[in-house]
C-alpha cells in the first residue's frame, strides 16, 4: 500500500474525525471559559481587593526605563503578572472540572444502559466443551 493510501485509510477512520470533532469543540469551549474568567468572576474580584483590574495585578522587579524629556520607553519594565497567573489557574481548573463531570455524566450512562441492556455473552467455546485432563495414574 502506498503512502498517500495508507494515509488516506488513517484519516478517514472514525476515531480520527471523532478526535477532529473533539479539538474543535475543545477551542470553543476554552474560549468561553475564558470569557468567563476574564469577564465574569475576575473583576468583581479585582473591585474587592483593590479597584484594580485583577489581570493587572503584578510586582514589579525593575521598572521601565523612559527616554529623558519623553515618554518613549527605552527598556519595557521587568514584572512578575501573578493576576495573569491567577486567571490561567482559574481557567484550567474550570476546564478540569467540566472534563470531570462531563466524564461523570457519560459513565453514568453508559452503566444506565448496561442495567436495562445488558451486554450480550460471547459465542466461543464454553466450559463443557473443552477437552478433559487424562486421569492420573
């Protein structure tokens, strides 16, 4: 089989435009997440703890250094962004706990089916069908 064959029979198995379907999802549904995050529940956070825009919020380590007499920057001031930190960890943990329950909720149905439908024993050789050990002497 050639290579653009063998190719060709990858991509269009199931399991690939199944995972195809998932990325797709996956990046709208960050991008809802993240609106969340930044537009939601962030900034009253920000309004309680300082009036500040909560992404904002960083510890500067050495700061701009302008052009004399202008306001041309010279050397971009040197930050830790612990807001920007804080938001990221907040979207990853609203991601996982939407994985979580997502999971959760398809086990459930999965087990639900299996109660009212349960699966079909396998044809194979069963247990009086094979041959009996020679006696020992």
């Amino acid at each position: 089989m050639g290579f653009v064959q063998e190719f060709k029979a990858f991509a269009m198995k199931g399991n690939v435009i199944d995972m195809a379907v998932g990325i797709v999802i996956g990046v709208a549904f960050n991008k809802i997440v993240t609106s969340l995050v930044n537009d939601v529940i962030m900034p009253p956070i920000g309004y309680l703890i300082s009036g500040v825009p909560f992404k904002n919020l960083e510890v500067v380590i050495k700061p701009a250094v302008l052009k004399p007499g202008t306001q041309e920057v010279l050397h971009e001031a040197v930050a830790v962004h612990y807001g920007l930190f804080i938001n990221t960890v907040l979207e990853f943990l609203i991601v996982a706990f939407t994985v979580f329950m997502v999971v959760k909720f398809v086990n459930r149905l999965t087990r639900l089916r299996e109660m009212i439908s349960p699966p079909e024993p396998q044809a194979g050789p069963g247990p009086s069908s094979a041959p009996t050990p020679p006696a020992a002497p």
